[in-house]
C-alpha cells in the first residue's frame, strides 16, 4: 500500500494471505489492538483531571490526534490522505458521559458487562485520522443549551465563562457558510473547554478542543485581550471546518493551505461578531511583523516545506505555516481582489470537498477567476502559480528598495532577499506593488488608497516606475499601501526625511492611518537592525511618537521593537540613557490615557492603555512603579483576596509583576498561593503564573523553573511552557534559564523528549535573551554535547542559535551609534 503524497511511506508485507483472496468478495480483517490511556502526554488518547466544586478530583479523558497520534488509540493508515467514514461506540460507566465528531444515535447496556453502557455515535462523512476525537467525562463536565446547533462543555463551575463563545460561535458559522458558498456540512457542532490540552485548540471535525483560557472568558478575571483572543481563536477553529476538514492537504507539506488560511480566515470571522475591535489592523503587528522576524533568519523554511518523518512533521507547526500562510493569504486578496477570491476558494472547496489536494489545485482555481475577472490582475504570461510559487516554494522574503531621482520624478526599485545577517542571496520574486505619492494618499476618494498592485517586479533585480511624482517634487512616497504586501520596504534617506517630518506634523493620521504608521516604524527598525539603512534614520522616525500618536497599532509595533532595543542595551552603560528616551515618548500618552478606564471607551483605548503603562513599568517610571506597588500591596492586604481583587483586570499583568519584582520571598509567595487557589479562573491563573518570573531573586527563579519541569506537580504540563518564555525578559532570568536547561537537560529530554511543544519553548526561554559572545560560546558548546538529543526542537535550536550570532553581531555593529543618538536626544 501507498499513502498518495507520501511517496516514501510504503508499507509492505503487512498481511500475508493464504489461500490467495477472490475478487468480488468481502473480507473482514480484525486486529488485536491495546492501547493506553496516558496520564504522562497530552497527545493521543490521554487523562486529564481538575478539581470539582467540592475540591474532588475529577478525571477526563480525551484525544488530541494531529499531527500523526491516532494510531496511538486505533489501528489506522494515519496519514491525511488516508479518509475513511468513521462508526464510533464508546464504553462508559453510567454515571459517566462521552462526547465525539457526531450526533449520538443510541445508548445500550454492554451484555457481558453489567451496569455499563455503550454509546453508539453517527456514521461519520469521509475524513482523516487526525481529526477523530472523542471525550470520556464526568456528569459535572457540563454542556450549554443548543444555539442553532452548537453547544458547548466545559467544567460546570466554569460553564458561564463560556457563554462568550457560545454567543460568537454561531455567527461566525454562519458567516463562512455565507462567505464560501457552502453551508456547514455536519449536524451538529460541539466545542469543549478541556483542563489540559497541549495545542491552543483543535479543529477535530464536529468536536472542537480547546484550552480552557482561549474558549472561557469571564470579565471578572479575564482582560480585554483575552477576549479578543478567544473570539480569534474560536473563528480560527471553526474556518478549519472547510480548510482541513472538507478539504484536507494530501501530505503535510501542505500543512499550510489548513492553517495559513483558519489564520487569515479567523481575523474575517472576529471582525464580522466584532466589527468596532477594528481587528484587521491589529493584524498586522499581531501576525505579520512577527514573522516577518522569525522569516528573516537564515534558518527559517518554506511554507510548503519537506516532510520525511513525524519530527519534521512537528517542526511545520511554527509561525511560517501559520503566520506567513495567513500573510500570503492577505497579499493574494489585496493582489486579486476579494471577490476573486472567493470565488475561487468557492469552486477550489466544492471541486475538492471530502477528497484531498495540494496547493497547486488552488492555484488552479484562482488563475481561473483571474483571468475571467473583468480586471487584469496578473503579469502577461504568468499564471498565479507561476507568481505564488515564488513565495510557497522559497524561503525567507524580499526588501524592495526605493531610490528616486527627484529632478526627474522617477524612482528605481530593486528587490533583494531581507536578511538580518545581511548576507547576499540570488532569491528573487514576483512582487505585487501598490503605491502613493502624499498628494494621493491625501485624496481620500482617491484610488490611491487601493492595494491593488499598480506595477509588478516579476522576478527581476530591479523596475523603473518613470512618473511617480511630478519633476522636482517634494513629497513623500508609500510603497506596500497598507503593508498588504509580504516584504519590507527601504526608500532612500531624503524619502525617510520627508516620511518623518510629515509624522511629526499636527494630525499626521489624516493621510497615513494606523497600520500605515505601523508599517514605517517596523520596518525602518529592522532595517537598521539589518543594515540596510542608519539607525539614526530610524530612531529619527521614532520622535513623532511622543506627540502624534495615540493609537494602538503603532504603539505595539513601536514597543516590540523596543523590546529588542532593551535587551540589547540592559547589560550596557548606557542602559540608562535609552530607558530615559523611552519615558520622553511614553510619558505623554501616560498623560491622555490614564491610570483608569474611561467611560465608553472603545475596545483600542481599552487595549492601549495598559500597553503604554506596562511600556513605562519596563522602563522603570517612578509614577507608574508607586501606583503598581501601591495597588498590589492594597490587594495583598485584603481579608479574602482570592475573592476580592481590587485590581482591575486589564491591569493585573503591569501591577501583578512589579509587585514581585519590588518585593522579595512574601510577595512571591502571596502570588504563588493566589496561583494554587485560582483553579477555577483560568486566565487569572496564567497572569499569576506569568508574574512569578519578575521576581529580582535567582533561588526563586530557579524554583519556579523547577516546578515548571515537576512531573504531576503545581503546574500543569500544558502550562510550563509559560514559565520558560518569560525568562527572557530580564537580564537575570535569560542566565538562570540558560543555566538550568544546561544543568538538566537530560532529565528534561527524558520527560520531554516526545512531546511536540514544550521543548521548544524551553530552548526559546533559555536562549532568546542571550546576547554577548561569551553566552554564544556557552550555548555552542551545549549543542555539541547533547547532539542528538533535541528530538522535535531540532529546528527552534538552530534558529535560536542564529539569532543569538545576530545579537552578537548587532552590538559589534550598532552599539556607538545607537548610544551617540540617544545621547543626543535625552537631553
């Protein structure tokens, strides 16, 4: 047998048959089979367990089968092209209850066991092994009322945090029904909350899971970015139900086609229950400028990458095949136009449903709606795949540098592969351009708003567009209108200049929008941090923020950025001058925004402000510290605070950390007991959890990290890898980190070694915060010594490794201009 995709999974001699078998006959193979159900993974056929109301332990047991788990609970060919119909019957005691993919048709007692039960569940529709899913739980493991369909489960002391879910879950159903011209094909929708779970959330078909924090919002205990998260979260599993589940990849190489598009897919459905969160925009800074990063190392893939074998499967599941997908997604529809397509995934869904297909199949039917669109939407000559080929099949992604001759009016622009370590590559692309001169981007009913690419550079070094601007004009120009395009932008210095003084003009927002201002300030800063351009160009940029600029989109992408800023300088002299510049540019914003939420504000303002406040905690702002430590101690002395927080939700991540890291062992401690006894607010319990890595002490550090490895302990395996991504934030929790995993590893990679997950965020929290020559020598040498035992981290360890010789590098590089610019303007 040959599993179509996977030319190199053959299997062979599986059955040897005598007599030989007679066409036209039905034969019934059975195969013995014994499975466990694990309490020491959370993939596979595995136990779960909380506690109940009356502080009992309860137990579950469920499935998490992607990537390639299935076989672990039942005998399948467990590839992705390998569909069949599938009949489940569930054992079960009484006072126990299951769940799976379809309806349940009937009940009956088991014969030859006597007081327990079968469940007998609907013939499933044709699907893969990987999206199988059923639940075995308690009677207080509770379900909503029905809302067209869907219905939700989860513990019953937290089954009201789920009505957010409910509410959103329908709409959204209905809106990609509406948006693919196909209605959900199954009978029913079920989304269950689980209290351990390793990925986010699963798209099983019929049977969403979900970790209890992205499908549970409580308004007393969670904040407005967990809400937004969960409405993110939900529309990106129930997107799956088309791309995945009736249309499913032939191999896992085209892991992407199922999660680039729920990516893109879920900012569609939020925005439609959530059209004032404006969460376009925020995708940007959410998805697209955070791969952009990741995408710039050397060591990164192609989103339709090589797989050979489970490892490699594991390695896919990264920001390329999410984040780049949903980023390629994005260019196409502002490349093509939306109504192409849809159209296009209409005919490629219906085409292909129930069946498997490739990414070349898409592309089919999209070159088909282009060409019948009444527009020309492609180059002459060149089909959509010849173009997305360019940007599937290569790694990394462009720069495209503008160089304009102002006497003339013209400008040359060339492309080049972006690169951190600005190294030279002969990697080119077909480039989409879109592009406005100031005075278009000023005429709101000006077609120079639209993304459409106005000129193409079809894999080719360079373009000349000859009238860009009048002769001798003194405007600016925007190149990648909304940043829709996948690839950074550099213009010449005197462009940047214009670009800068217009920013620091009154009301800069009338022509350049918030994503547009997010766009410059991302890419001239890791265009400096690349090389490609000064960073006096870009820290110039930069000076408007303390004055014009008051919205959310910008003030993320500008803190992400500083972010690296402050981990570069932290261990430096002149740490101290660079936190000086970042209270210059925050104070102000401190001064509009506020201490408190305002009446009526919108969903931005509330987001915003707790963005500028922690902004000015990192930088050690006097006013801000006294209010956060002023807060946490009213907290630590009320009579019951596990009941009684006087902390504003939104807050309690700014004020919960600075009152570990100003306190010592008591208020550690405080925040680890409000930890133990937040078991029913699970997005309180991840805050606690993340404020435990401020603390200034090392022996406490080390204790936490401890916990976070301890098999059955104080931590849940599902959250550990929280503890070890916030290690990097502080100068002193990179080393203890890098110290620990370096001291442990071969225990760790004995608990861990095959799980999919937590070995990376490991290597990530130990290594992402590292920044001199010594650290890299130390992290080489670790590497030499364990090789071989990275298992599915062997990827992250090699792109943390490259990142680390970046930072390096950066300091060599960088440092005295950086240092000399910020002296210049704190003064």
């Amino acid at each position: 047998f040959r599993a179509e995709g996977s030319p190199k999974h053959i299997i062979s001699n599986l059955f040897v048959l005598k007599p030989p078998l007679q066409a036209g006959q039905m034969y019934q193979i059975d195969i013995p089979f014994s499975g466990l159900l694990r309490n020491d993974s959370l993939y596979g056929f595995y136990a779960s367990k909380y506690k109940d109301t009356n502080n009992n332990t309860k137990w579950i047991a469920t499935t998490q089968f992607e990537a390639p788990h299935a076989r672990e609970a039942f005998p399948c060919f467990d590839e992705p092209a390998m569909k069949a119909e599938f009949e489940i019957s569930i054992a079960r005691a009484p006072t126990m209850k299951t769940i799976s993919n379809m309806p349940l048709k009937s009940t009956e007692p088991m014969k030859d066991k006597p007081g327990r039960v079968w469940d007998h569940y609907e013939v499933s529709p044709i699907m893969s092994t990987y999206l199988v899913a059923y639940i075995v739980a308690p009677s207080d493991f509770v379900a909503s009322e029905d809302t067209m369909n869907l219905k939700i489960y989860a513990r019953e002391q937290l089954i009201e945090s789920g009505s957010y879910a409910a509410s959103i879950g329908p709409r959204i159903l209905d809106f990609y029904g509406e948006y693919f011209g196909i209605p959900y094909p199954l009978p029913k929708l079920h989304m269950a909350a689980l209290p351990d779970f390793a990925a986010g959330a699963m798209e099983n078909w019929g049977l969403l899971t979900y970790r209890e924090t992205f499908m549970l919002y409580d308004k007393n205990s969670s904040s407005m970015y967990d809400k937004e998260t969960v409405a993110t979260v939900v529309a990106h599993e129930i997107a799956h139900q088309w791309f995945g589940n009736l249309v499913t990849m032939k191999w896992w190489r085209d892991l992407w086609l199922n999660e680039g598009f729920a990516n893109y897919m879920q900012y569609l459905g939020a925005d439609h229950v959530e059209p004032e969160w404006t969460i376009l925009d925020k995708f940007v800074v959410y998805d697209q400028q955070r791969v952009l990063l990741l995408d710039s190392l050397s060591s990164t893939h192609p989103v339709s990458s090589k797989v050979d074998n489970p490892a490699q499967i594991s390695e896919i599941f990264d920001d390329i095949s999410y984040r780049k997908g949903a980023s390629l997604i994005r260019m196409l529809n502002n490349s093509i136009t939306e109504e192409v397509l849809r159209t296009g995934l209409t005919k490629y869904l219906n085409k292909w449903k129930y069946n498997n297909a490739e990414e070349s199949d898409l592309w089919a039917a999209l070159t088909d709606e282009s060409r019948a669109s009444k527009h020309r939407l492609l180059p002459e000559n060149l089909s959509l795949e010849d173009v997305m080929d360019t940007w599937t099949l290569q790694d990394g992604y462009p720069v495209v540098t503008v160089t304009r001759d102002y006497e003339k009016g013209s400008a040359e622009l060339s492309q080049m592969r972006f690169s951190l370590e600005n190294k030279t590559y002969d990697t080119l692309w077909h480039i989409p351009v879109s592009y406005a001169t100031e005075e278009e981007m000023g005429n709101v009913t000006n077609a120079g708003r639209r993304t459409l690419p106005r000129t193409w550079i079809k894999k080719e070094k360079s373009i000349t567009i000859p009238n860009l601007t009048n002769p001798k004009s003194e405007s600016w120009v925007i190149i990648n209108i909304h940043s829709t395009g996948y690839f950074r932008v550099n213009y010449d210095d005197k462009n940047w200049g214009l670009l800068s003084a217009h920013l620091r003009k009154p009301n800069p927002s009338t022509i350049l929008p918030p994503v547009t201002r997010a766009q410059l300030i991302d890419d001239v800063m890791n265009l400096a941090r690349a090389g490609h351009t000064g960073y006096d160009v870009a820290l110039n940029l930069t000076q408007y923020l303390a004055t014009n600029e008051l919205e959310f989109v910008p003030w993320k992408a500008t803190l992400r950025n500083f972010k690296f800023l402050d981990t570069m300088l932290r261990e430096t002299p002149s740490y101290g001058t660079f936190l000086d510049y970042m209270i210059k540019i925050l104070t102000p914003m401190k001064n509009v925004v506020g201490f408190e939420a305002k009446e009526n504000e919108s969903q931005l303002q509330t987001l915003l402000r707790p963005t500028i406040l922690l902004g000015l905690s990192d930088a050690r702002h006097t006013e801000v510290q006294k209010w956060a430590v002023d807060f946490f101690n009213k907290w630590m002395h009320t009579p019951n605070p596990d009941r009684s927080n006087p902390i504003p939700v939104d807050f309690r991540e700014i004020i919960y950390c600075e009152g570990v890291m100003s306190g010592g062992r008591e208020e550690w401690n405080f925040v680890l007991e409000r930890f133990k006894s937040a078991g029913s607010k699970p997005s309180e319990r991840m805050v606690l959890l993340n404020s435990l890595a401020c603390t200034t002490e090392e022996w406490l550090l080390v204790t936490l990290l401890e916990k976070s490895v301890a098999v059955d302990g104080e931590i849940r395996m599902q959250d550990a890898y929280a503890v070890w991504r916030m290690m990097p934030f502080t100068a002193l929790g990179s080393r203890v980190a890098f110290n620990y995993m370096r001291n442990n590893w071969d225990s760790m990679y004995d608990k861990f070694g095959k799980e999919e997950y937590l070995l990376s965020d490991i290597i990530y929290g130990a290594i992402s915060g590292l920044t001199n020559e010594l650290d890299l020598k130390d992290v080489q040498e670790f590497r030499n010594m364990n090789m071989g035992k990275f298992s599915f981290a062997e990827r992250k360890l090699r792109q943390e490794i490259e990142a680390l010789e970046r930072r390096v590098d950066w300091h060599k590089k960088h440092y005295n201009t950086i240092v000399k610019w910020l002296e210049e303007h704190t003064k």
